[in-house]
C-alpha cells in the first residue's frame, strides 16, 4: 500500500501523464485535486493516443477508480463531451466520481477570463481561456456555484438570480460583451446535472475509506510547480494549487496519509503563457527543442499554442524539490536531447543588475526576470534513446546527464521516459518504494561544483 503524489516540477507540461498512466496500473484510486480544463495530458495506449483535460487519464485502467477532486473547478460542457469521447472509444465509466463541491465554470467566468486578458495588454498572463481564475476568484470570494447545485434546481436558479445579473454588469460595463440570460444558463446547467448526477459523491469519503482499506492511492497533479499560485511564479500563475501541499486540500485528506512524493520534470524545460523564463532560448536551440520528437513538438494540448523551451533549470529543479518535499524525480523526453552537440544545465543564477549569483529562486517575483543562467556545457551523447530499456543501455553521455540532474537536485532519478509509449521507459529504482532521503536547505542550496563534462 502506498498514496503517492505526483507533481509537475517545472512550469506544467512535463509528461505527468504518461508517468501517472505507468502508476495508475498499481493503483486502486486515482484522484485529480485542482485545476480544470485548462490542463492537456496526452497517454498513448497500443497506438491509440487519448487526450485528457479533466478526467484522470487512470480510467484507461478499468476498475481503477478516478476521482475528480473538491479541489477542482470543472467545466460540466467539457466534462461530458470528454467522457462521451472516451466512452465511444470503449472506456469504462462505473468508477468515475465527480466531488460534489468541486466549483463549477460557468459561461460567465469563460466570457471574463477571455476578456480580462484581452485587456491586460503588457500584463497579460497567457491564460488558456478555460476560465480558471474567474471561477477560483468566486469560489474565494464564497459566491461559486458547486456540482452540488446543478443537482438541486431551487438552490440553481436561486444563486443563477443573484449571480448573474452582477456578472452581466461586469460583462457589459466593463467588456463591452452581450448580458448572459438566467433562464438560457439554468436550462443548460441543469441539464449537465442530470447527466452528471450518477458519478456525484463525496469523494472524499471514498478517499479516507480507501485509505482504511489499504488501497494504492495516486494524486495526480495537474499543470507544475513554478505555475503553482503560492509558490510559483506570481503573478504568471494558475490560479490553483499544484505543488504537493495542493493535493491534501484539493482531495480532502489529512497530510499523514502520503507515503511519497513524485516529481516529473522534462529532460529540458518549456513554458506556456507569459512569465520569466530563465534558461529559454530564442535561437535555432529553442526551435529544435520544439520541433523535436514531432509529432510530440511543444505545441500545448489544450490550446494549440507552440511552447517555449530551454534548457534543463537546476535552480527550478531544487526549488521543485524543496516545496514539494520530493522523494525522486521521473525525467521524461531525454531522447529530445539524443541528436544535440551541446547541452547545457542551469546550475545558477546571476543577477543582471546587482552581479549576485543566486543557487535558490530569488524570493522577490521581480528579480525572477533579471536572472541570468549560470550553464554547466555537456557534451552531447548523440546515440538514440528510444530503444534504451535500462540504465545500462544509455550513451555513457545521457547517463552523465541524469546523474548530474540527480546531483544538482540531491534527488535520485527513478524514471526515464524515452519516448511516448509506455515501453519507452527506464526504471532506474522503484519510484514509490526507494529509500527516503532527509534534505536540508543548505544542501538543496548549494550546486555542485565538479565539472559536468
Ligand atoms: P490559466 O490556468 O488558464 O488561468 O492560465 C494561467 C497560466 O498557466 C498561463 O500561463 C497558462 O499558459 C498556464 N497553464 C495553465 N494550465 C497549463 C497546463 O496544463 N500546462 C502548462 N501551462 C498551463
């Protein structure tokens, strides 16, 4: 038995999903505890390839049962169509719950989160547009509209009377956008209810009952760390929590019953949306990084948008371990790096203004943008990786990499990801039983100074 956490370590997009796919086969329960349809996770399966923004992508496994958590803010028109979308493909439902006071996106919050960046100009922040931030932004400000209450009409059209008229002064005073009908929103949200009534429940008494039961429980984090509202990148954020402290709050369990704590990181690092991005590169690199391993380019699932990319952020990856108290790390797309010359790590950030050489992420948001990376230079390995199955089999130079990643992060490596099917993985020591690691924040400081070539 053991509860895992599985978290983004980087700025979202890291390959959570094939790793919690490789986990979801030994667990009983999977649960989704924050965000909503802002998320994209690909997992291909014998050649089919499924794309999940909602669902925990464990409901490929049938009789594992996949929680969409209180923590949650879901889209109920993008819940059904991915579950009609799945189910038509065979997949089995009759385990899937939905939390009964996860917030709901209504068409209100997907109008003003549009239009608010639409009016952010310099200050954009790159959002999906799935209206995340509105609808956290209700759900803080107490006047959110739950699953529960698409159950129960009354209580609906109550809160649709009071909310939306407020709404529709916001959407056309401030946005100049047509008014939203009470009427046209509580049919249509009804509806959703009833269709979605059957995988309803308290979903966190499934939790503390499996937990009694000794049942393998996977919290599977959606978008990353640096994204993370508290602890990431403010104000270029979610407006959710990710990082692991996330899933006790967002699934509704108390933190005594986590065994271990997952990190996925890419073998480099991308970033969608705006915000300071220290190691991205404008040049022919960046490009290649993209284009790489196409049709797995950086182009996000969820918006289509191409992705920024850089090289592998040590400063990142030790601030990851640090808030997220990580156990080990699952390093994915290393065969992206197979055909470069060079690689590089950042294992340090220089100040542009003042000259300071930083080993941890500045505390102040502002001097995230003056960061200079301070590179270790690899030599390049340029053997393919996708057929590696072990350690052993890797160039001599990509197993140099991950030891270095291993060392700059004072976290093991478990996992390797090689390419997008479930094969193409390497397991360097079991990612949820391996030893646990006591780490100081001296030692999570300090980078390592021997040469990485
Ligand atoms: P929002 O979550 O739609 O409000 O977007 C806020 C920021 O998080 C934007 O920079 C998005 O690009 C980013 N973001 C949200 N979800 C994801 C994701 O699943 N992967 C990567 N970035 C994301």
């Amino acid at each position: 038995m053991a509860n895992v956490i599985v978290v983004g370590a980087q700025f979202g997009d890291e390959g959570k999903a094939k790793v919690t796919d490789l986990l979801s086969k030994n667990a009983d329960v999977v649960v989704r505890y924050q965000g909503g349809s802002n998320a994209g996770h690909t997992v291909v399966v014998d050649g089919e390839t499924y794309k999940f923004h909602l669902i925990p992508s464990g409901i490929l496994y049938s009789g594992t049962m996949c929680i969409l958590g209180p923590g949650m803010v879901i889209d109920p028109k993008a819940f059904i169509s991915e579950l009609d979308a799945l189910k038509k493909r065979g997949l089995d439902d009759s385990k899937l719950k939905v939390s009964a006071t996860a917030h709901v996106t209504m068409p209100y919050h997907l109008a003003i989160d549009a239009a608010e960046e639409d009016s952010r100009g310099g200050r954009k922040i790159g959002t999906t547009k799935r209206g995340i931030g509105p609808t956290y932004a209700d759900k803080c400000d107490r006047i959110g509209i739950r699953i529960e209450d698409l159950l129960d009409p009354d209580a609906l059209l109550g809160k649709l009377e009071w909310l939306v008229p407020k709404k529709n002064i916001i959407l056309e005073r401030l946005y100049n956008l047509p008014q939203q009908s009470v009427d046209a929103i509580f049919k249509e949200y009804i509806e959703y209810g009833r269709k979605m009534q059957r995988y309803v429940c308290d979903t966190s008494a499934i939790i503390f009952e499996s937990v009694h039961e000794r049942k393998n429980i996977l919290f599977e984090g959606a978008q990353g760390t640096l994204l993370d509202l508290d602890h990431g990148s403010y104000p270029y954020v979610t407006s959710s929590s990710p990082c692991a402290g996330g899933a006790c709050i967002g699934a509704g369990v108390g933190p005594t019953i986590i065994d271990r704590v997952i990190g996925v990181s890419k073998a480099f690092q991308t970033r969608v949306g705006e915000g300071p991005f220290p190691t991205e590169q404008f040049d022919e690199v960046g490009e290649r990084l993209r284009q790489t391993g196409t049709p797995w380019a950086e182009v996000g699932v969820t918006t289509g948008r191409p992705r920024r990319c850089g090289w592998f952020d040590a400063v990142l990856g030790r601030y990851a371990v640090r808030i997220n108290g990580l156990d080990c790390l699952a390093i994915t797309k290393l065969d992206v790096l197979d055909e470069f010359d060079e690689i590089q790590v950042c294992v340090a950030y220089k100040d542009r203004k003042t000259g300071d050489v930083y080993n941890d992420l500045p505390s102040m948001a502002g001097a995230f943008w003056r960061m200079e990376p301070i590179y270790e230079t690899f030599q390049g390995w340029k053997k393919q990786t996708v057929d590696c199955r072990s350690y052993s089999d890797l160039p001599a130079g990509a197993q140099r990499y991950l030891d270095f990643i291993s060392e700059q992060l004072h976290v093991p490596v478990a996992l390797v990801s090689v390419g997008p099917k479930r094969d193409q993985t390497i397991v360097i020591e079991d990612p949820i039983h391996g030893p646990k690691r006591v780490l100081s924040y001296s030692n999570l400081q300090a980078p390592v100074t021997r040469s990485a070539k």
